[in-house]
C-alpha cells in the first residue's frame, strides 16, 4: 500500500490533535498527527504497542507517573497497555507507529 499526500482528509481526533492513518499492513500501522500548542491527550492505555517520532515542536509526555520532555528528533515505544499521556508545548508534527494496526483509527478512512 503506498500513500499519496493529499489523498485524505485529517481527522480530529480531540480538541486540537488532528491525525491521519498513512498506511497500514497486516501487523503494522502509520498516523501523522498534528498537535496544537496547549492541547492535551488525557492519560490512557490501548492493546498496541506505540512507537513515534517527533518531526517538530515539543511534548511533554507523561507515562507510567514519569515526565518526559521531548523534542525535534527524540523518538519513543511504549508497550502495549502501558498508561500514557501527552502535554502539547508548542505546535507539533508526530510521526507513529501502532502495532497491531489501530482499527478504531482505520475505521474513519477509506482505503480504496
């Protein structure tokens, strides 16, 4: 499967995270999300295993009680199940991977 940019629409997903599934396969699934500046994902926890990389801005992420700040070039994998959330810093680009793919992000595209 290969993506083509401006093939789809980004979908919000919260107040002020917009994201977009890129591809997916069998066991593997990539999003781009867009974080707004003051925006926060709620501390949560889902069966797949989560790994990202941030293209720009800054992140402050909060995962199993412990801070973490990242910034342009950090990546992350968190296991599957493992209690996570995100404070937005400033305007930011993510770059993730979940695996096995997100269904409940695949069900707001088409793929055809």
């Amino acid at each position: 499967m290969f993506y083509k940019k401006n093939t789809r629409e980004y979908i919000n997903l919260i107040d002020g995270v917009k994201f977009i599934s890129l591809v997916n396969g069998n066991k593997t699934h990539m999003t781009e999300f867009r974080l707004e500046k003051g925006s926060t994902i709620p501390l949560h926890s889902h069966p797949q295993e989560q790994t990202g990389y941030l293209v720009s801005g800054r992140l402050k992420f909060t995962v199993s009680n412990e801070t973490i700040e990242a910034q342009p070039g950090d990546a992350w994998n968190l296991d599957s199940d493992i209690e996570h959330g995100v404070e937005v810093l400033e305007d930011s680009l993510v770059i993730e991977i979940f695996s096995p793919p997100r269904e409940d992000y695949l069900q707001h595209f088409n793929f055809d």
